[in-house]
C-alpha cells in the first residue's frame, strides 16, 4: 500500500489547535522548575521565558482544551520527590495553568522521569488516552534508568505518549534521556534553544499529530450489482487537478488517502469502456465501486476488402446469433447503418453494399442495445453505368435507349427535367438494353437518367431535346345530335390516342372513339345540341394536340298513334327519327322519367308497343340514346278501362273438375287464376291461359274452402274480374 501525505496536509494538522484534531484522552504539562531554570538565555532567566511561552501558548487554545499542569523542583532543594500536580487536567483549565506556572519559584532538583510517571497516573493512563508534554532544561538527577521508566509506561498503558521538549540542553547525556524518553512512548522529542523554538516546540507537541491517512479499495462490477472484475483495468487518481494515480494497471487499486475529495477513473482495455466517479474520504476505510457495461460477447465479420456500390457481397460472421442481431454496412463515423441483414440469414449472408463509394465498416450489431461487437472495413466504389440515345426525339414517342450499368432489381432508365429529382416517365432495366422510355408530351430540354433502385442514386445522365408533335383533324362543320360523324385526322396515332367530342370549356368529354380504329373513324356526337369541339387527345396525361369546332344540331322525330286505346293492348305505332343504336318507343306516365313499356326503333315503323294495363293518361315517346338518353318527340294516348266476367257454378267438389265461362280482353298472357279467398292480386294456386277457349275446364282444390277464380291481365298483376267458389268436401 502506498501513502500518499502532502506537504500542505502535513502543515495544516500541526496548525490545528488540539481539540480539533482530538480523538479522546486528557494531557498534563510537565514544567521543569528545578534550579537550572534560573540559568539565562539572552539575559532573561529560563523560567520566564517558559512561563511567557507558555502563557501564549495558553491564549492560542481552545477553553474546551483538555489540560492539566505538573511541575517539579519549585518547593525545596535536593528533594527528589518535589512533584506536584498544580492544575488537574480537565476543559477550562486555561487561566488556571497560567496563574501555577507564573507562581512557579525554581528550587530543586530534575526527577523528570517520576514527574512523568505521577503525571501518567493522574491520567489513569492504563484505563484512557493519556499525553504528557515534558518540557526540561537538564539532566534526570533522581531514577537512574528513565528508558526502562518509559518502557513501562508504554507497556501498561492503554495508549500512553510523552512528548520531550529539551530547552537549552547541550548534555549528549540529557539528549539521550529526553529522546529515550519520546521514543520509547511513541512520542516526540524536540529541542529549542531560545523563546521562539520553545514557543514552536511547544505548540507543535500540544497539537495532536496529523490522522493516518485511510486507505480506499477501488474495485469494477461488470454491470450494476454484477460481480467483481478481475482482469486487469487501467485507474487513475486526481485529487483536484493533481494526479494522484496516473494510468496505474491492475485489477483494483488500493491507496492511502489524506481527508479530501478525489476522482478516480476506470478504463477497461479490452472495449475501452470506461467509468469515474467523485469520491469523499473521511477518516475511515472505504470501498468504492465503479460500474463497467457488462463485457460484449466475442463476435467477429469476415468480408470482401472492395466492392461496388449496390452489389450484394457474401460477409463470413461468428458471434451470438441472438434475436435480431445484424450485420450491417455503416460508414465509421456513425452509428447508424446504410444496408443490414439479419444473422439468422447464416453465415455467410448476403449484405447489400451502400449506395455511395468510400470507405464502410460491416459491423456485427448486437440488436439488445444496438452495440457494436465485431468490425472488418470494405472500400466501396462505383460502379460503371452509361447511357447511348438519339439526341431529339419527338414529345409521346418511344425512345430506345442503349444503356450500361449494374442492372440491379429494380433499377431504371427514367426521363426528367435537368435539377429535378424527380422523373416524369421510366422503364426497368429488366427488360433489357435498349430500354423503350417513353418521352413526355412535352417539348423541352430533359435528361436522361440511369436510377439505382437504392436510394434512387442517379450513375449516368444524357441530355435530350423533345420536339413539339402535331396532329390535325377535318370533320363538317355541323351534325345532328346523336349522329355518328366520319372524321379524318392525322397525328402520332400513340398507343391509347383518341378523338373526343367536348363542349370548348370543358376539359373533359362527352363522348371518344380511339385513333387505332384509322382514319378516317365514326364519333358520336352528343344528344345535346350546341357548339362543341372535335379533338385529338395523346393519351399520355391526356395533352390535347388538335382541335376543330362543329356545331350539333336538333334531330327530328314524329309518332303517330290511336288518341286512346284500351289498358293492357298491344298498340301498333308508327314512327320517323334518327333511328341510332338503342333509340326505343316509350309508353310512359307524364312526369315520370321512366316508363312502363317500350320497344326499339330497330324493330321498324309502325312497331308494336304494350300498354299498361292501368287506365289512364300516358306519353308516347321517341327516346333517343347516346351519351345518355334525350326524348325527341312526345304524343299523349288515354287509356280505358278494360273488363271481364266470369261465370261458373258457385260450389264444387274437392278434386274435381270446374267448367268456367269467360269474356275479356284475351290479350297475350291472360290467363284465369284460381287462389284461395283473400289472397293478395298476383298469386294464385292453379291457373289456365285464356288461349284456352270458353268455356274452359279448371282443376278443383283437393282441400274444401273458400276460393276465388281471377281474370289476370298477362302482365300477371292486374285482376280485371273476379269470382267466389266453395269447394266441398264429396
């Protein structure tokens, strides 16, 4: 163990008045004042120069000091045992001992070593700490042996010590007593020659000497709470901006340190972790405790020195292999990472380079607080990549483009504005070189670009001027609405082109037919009559090329019909109009946008139109179809009242036969229904067509009851006549 006491802390505990250092204990001064005292130094008597000393001395301490005064030699001559205790010793004793020493007369003899003994006991030095602090000019004259004496002392003593001050002793012999005396007690022998060493001797013996420093233990856990540390670690020790300890190796560090605060630190060479931690010493024996992060498993990666940006290398690893662990590819300055992949892939993995060149660590990265266990480095560079390509190219087109690089998946031959990272058209790689990209309808000055997939890394450009495309079409100036008009044109013709017909305003249309179909093509025009334009749209962000105006006017339509006709039957209606696929004839009640019955144009004029079988007043209709539908022309028709009768027996048996006798309209469908009485219009249990002629035979229920027999329109839901029948049991 090494100790480590300043200068400056040495100085600093002999400056302390003794209460403030005292550990326990009482101290009695032992004043000579045998006639020797009276001897001079610089013409003032030793005595008084002691009694002044001591009175400073006196003044410097505490009052709670705890101080006793004995002298010898003050009462007679050649008496060895004048000795007397003056003062008790005890707090408080301070004017008390200045008023004995200054009545101090020296007299007799130098029994010092007794006077040192009888001191002794009045401190009941073998039960408590005890000092006495000699201070004498001459020689014992009285025990022959005052080592032998002290050796005494100190062995039946609990913690007994005599501090020696030889004032004006020049004897070899006295000397030899006096430190005999010191040494054998523990105590300190020093000599003063005048006032002033005196005065310094004394206070140095009075104050209590300086604490054995305490000694500190320092020791690492690997972890909080985890066990010790016992390879070896790097300290180092500061008390304030002095070292102490500097890069001192070993598995603890163990030192003697003086009161005070200190810093200790702790490098663990293995991971070159490291902790420090202030610490306070006090007096007593301490460990303390730094905490290292627990030791990284071993771990190790293995790949390629060079690689190309982009490429997927094989990476060789070892290590834990705990859940989610990673090999990954960072640059060595930071702790993220550009690409990883999971060691649960093997050993070797495939790990995709970064997308840069330069230099790049693969790491094993435990993912249970992301640490680093492993690192290898890798050079990455570019990888070559070119472009080759007409150098204009018309807006919409095609362009084949000769291209070489890396052709990783998911990479791309795009087309942008030059400064904008972002593209406006682009085609894989994976289909091949060329490359068909197809170019923006815009004119304009663009770049060509090779994309790494990763990180949209752009390797190769090639500057490329689109020219303006043009298209024109020739239509008459004026259609009818609906009609389908022929139209030339001329243009690109690009996959998806169409020729649209759209009100000016509007950028949508109303209705299109695509360029594939030639030139010259059919469009449709619109139902609604205006002015509209014919135009060519690329069907690349719909960019219009041409546009040419026309005029859509009305069509006409004429029906000719009976006023009025009976519900339910069949009307014949003659009719003119544009006769466009999907135009019908309607009947319909006014205000209703739907209708009842209709039949197409196709079928010819006059056609055959159904009637509801609700009387009432109704429309006639010519609708014509297109984009939507659009009534041409209207004719109203009244409907009547149509009816029925029935006759036949009124009851029957279950399971017979029932003649029925009818009359009624007879129209397609009809038919005679027989239901039980009640029963909602539309359902029934057994029926006959009208075809059938009257009187017509019906089948009888094989349950007796309450039925009915019903006239049904053929549409099946009106009920124009209606019955009773009671089926009996037979």
């Amino acid at each position: 163990m090494r100790r480590i006491l300043s200068a400056a802390a040495l100085a600093a505990s002999l400056a302390l008045p003794a209460a403030a250092q005292s550990t326990g204990g009482q101290t009695i001064l032992v004043l000579d004042a045998s006639g020797s005292m009276w001897g001079q130094i610089d013409g003032t008597a030793k005595i008084g120069i002691a009694q002044s000393v001591i009175g400073d001395l006196l003044e410097s301490l505490p009052e709670e000091q705890a101080l006793g005064l004995s002298a010898y030699g003050h009462r007679t001559r050649g008496d060895c045992t004048d000795i007397e205790t003056l003062v008790a010793p005890g707090a408080g004793t301070r004017d008390d001992i200045a008023a004995a020493v200054n009545g101090i007369q020296p007299k007799g003899k130098t029994p010092m070593t007794d006077a040192v003994r009888m001191a002794a006991e009045a401190l009941r030095y073998g039960e408590e700490k005890a000092t006495v602090i000699l201070v004498s000019d001459g020689i014992e004259t009285c025990n022959p042996d005052p080592c032998a004496a002290a050796r005494v002392l100190e062995e039946t003593g609990v913690d007994f010590t005599a501090h020696v001050v030889g004032f004006d002793v020049s004897d070899p012999e006295a000397l030899a007593q006096m430190q005999c005396l010191a040494d054998e007690t523990g105590g300190r022998f020093l000599t003063a020659a005048n006032a002033s060493e005196l005065g310094t001797a004394l206070s140095d013996v009075v104050a209590e000497p300086a604490p054995e420093p305490a000694t500190v233990t320092f020791r690492a856990t690997a972890g909080p709470n985890g066990p010790q540390i016992d390879t070896p670690l790097i300290w180092s020790l500061d008390a304030g901006d002095t070292p102490v300890v500097a890069f001192e190796r070993g598995a603890t560090l163990e030192q003697a340190l003086e009161d005070g605060g200190y810093t200790v630190t702790v490098l663990r060479p293995e991971d070159e972790e490291t902790d420090s931690q202030s610490v306070m010493v006090e007096g007593a024996d301490k460990t303390v405790t730094l905490v290292l992060p627990v030791p990284l498993p071993p771990a190790s990666v293995d790949g390629p020195e060079t690689g190309v940006a982009g490429d997927t290398v094989p990476v060789g690893w070892e290590g834990p292999d705990g859940k989610g662990d990673y090999i990954a590819a960072a640059l060595p300055e930071e702790d993220g990472y550009k690409t990883y992949t999971y060691t649960r892939d093997g050993s070797p993995l495939q790990l995709r380079l970064p997308s840069e060149p330069g230099v790049y660590e693969l790491r094993y990265v435990q993912s249970e607080g992301r640490k680093v266990l492993a690192r290898a480095l890798i050079t990455v560079t570019d990888p070559p990549a070119s472009l080759m390509a007409d150098d204009s190219a018309v807006a919409g087109a095609t362009l084949p483009v000769t291209w070489e690089g890396p052709g990783y998946q998911g990479d791309y031959i795009a087309v942008g504005w030059p400064g904008d990272e972002a593209y406006i058209n682009y085609t894989y790689t994976r289909d091949g070189s060329p490359a068909q990209l197809l170019l923006p309808p815009e004119p304009g000055t663009y770049e060509l670009r090779y994309v790494m997939s990763q990180d949209r890394r752009v390797l190769a450009t090639r500057p490329l001027t689109v020219t303006p495309v043009t298209a024109t079409i020739d239509a008459p100036p004026q259609a009818q609405a609906g009609e389908t008009v022929s139209l030339t044109w001329t243009g690109p013709d690009y996959k998806g082109d169409y020729l649209a017909v759209s009100k000016p305003d509007d950028a949508g249309y109303e209705t299109y037919t695509y360029t594939r179909d030639g030139s010259p093509l059919g469009l449709k025009m619109p139902l609604e009559t205006g002015r509209y334009e014919l135009r060519y749209y690329m069907s690349q962000d719909k960019t219009q090329l041409a546009a040419y105006p026309i005029e859509v006017v009305a069509v006409g339509a004429e029906l000719r019909a009976p006023e009025s006709a009976r519900a339910g039957a069949p009307v014949a209606v003659g009719w003119d109009g544009p006769a466009y696929q999907g135009d019908y004839i309607a009947v319909s009640r006014p205000g209703d946008e739907g209708y009842e019955k209709y039949t197409y144009t196709r079928e010819g004029s006059p056609l055959i139109l159904q009637m509801p079988t609700e009387p009432g007043t109704y429309e006639l209709r010519y609708v014509a179809t297109g984009d939507g539908t659009v009534i041409l022309t209207r004719k109203d028709i009244k409907l009547e009242e149509v009816t029925a009768t029935l006759a036949a027996a009124d009851t029957a048996p279950a399971g017979g036969k029932l003649a029925v006798d009818w009359e009624g309209p007879d129209y397609r469908g009809d038919f005679i229904g027989l239901v039980g009485a009640g029963a909602p219009e539309g359902e029934y249990l057994s029926y006959v067509y009208t075809t059938e002629d009257s009187p017509m035979v019906m089948e009888v229920p094989e349950t007796p009851g309450s039925y009915e027999l019903r006239y049904h329109l053929g549409d099946g839901k009106a009920v124009i006549a209606s019955r009773p029948l009671e089926v009996t049991a037979e």
